[in-house]
C-alpha cells in the first residue's frame, strides 16, 4: 500500500496520467494494490512523486 499522499500530489498525479493517456483512477488503483512488498510500494510512491514534480515542471515550462 502506497504511504498517503496530500491531496495535491494526487490531483497532480491523475492530472499527469490524463495527460497521458492513462486511465488515472486505474493507475491508483494499481499503485495502491495490497500484495505489494513494502520496499517495492515505497519506491512506487518515490517514481510517482517524481513523475508529479516533473510534471509541474514542464507546466511551468509550457506556462
């Protein structure tokens, strides 16, 4: 299970996914799947909250 994520994290998230073609409530759910190892959701969380800081950077860029 991925650590809890404020709420802008994940509006950033789905809105980098829909930007992407990706169905964003199914990459959560994914994300958020039990059966995961600990150490595998915990870098999970760590490419997703890099994915939504490089998302917001390319916002600024275009912006």
């Amino acid at each position: 299970m991925l650590p809890a994520m404020d709420e802008t994290t994940l509006d950033e998230l789905r809105a980098l996914a829909e930007r992407n073609g990706i169905d964003p409530d199914q990459l959560l759910e994914i994300a958020e799947a039990d059966g995961l190892p600990e150490e595998l959701s915990a870098a999970l969380a760590d490419v997703l909250g890099d994915l939504t800081i490089f998302g917001q950077a390319l916002d600024e860029k275009d912006g």
